[in-house]
C-alpha cells in the first residue's frame, strides 16, 4: 500500500475529504518522525512500535580491493511489530 492509497482509505473509511485525510495521515507521520528524532520510541497499541536502533561499529572489507575497512556505528530507525499484528499474520 503506498500512502496515496493509505490516505484514500482514510477519507473512505473516516467520511473525510481527500485534502483532510492527507492533513491527518501526515500529521500521524511527522509526530512519529518527531518522535524519533528525539531519540523516544513511538509505541502505538495494538500495532506496532518504532523505534531507534543502533549499530556498533564493524569491520568489513571493500569489495573491489578486498581492503579491511572500518564502518562506523550508526542509529536507524526501526518498526516491532505488536502481537496483535503478528498473531494475524500467521
């Protein structure tokens, strides 16, 4: 599902004009973004959690020489998914 698609279910499902179910899906988005810029996890209940997940730093090895590099640590953001959803998806 794409967000074009997301936000015209949300104005089908909610009785909402597409400009006003575009308005509340980014807003759902950018408080989740904001969320994790400041470095807190974003748990919605009986969905999921998103969160920051870091990265330690490690060697590897450039393909094209075969040289050992370092690669630095690094924070991602990531989504758990909630037992409601997992149970479903079985």
């Amino acid at each position: 599902m794409t967000k074009n698609e997301l936000i015209e279910k949300v104005a089908k499902k909610a009785s909402l004009t597409k400009r006003a179910s575009r308005d509340a899906v980014n807003s759902v988005f950018n408080l989740i973004k904001d969320s994790l810029v400041r470095g807190e996890k974003a748990v919605i209940t009986g969905f999921g959690t998103f969160l920051i997940r870091s990265r330690t730093a490690r060697r590897g090895r450039n393909p094209q020489t075969g040289e050992t590099i370092q690669i630095p640590g690094r924070k991602l953001p990531g989504f758990s998914a909630g037992k409601t959803i997992k149970r479903l998806i079985k």
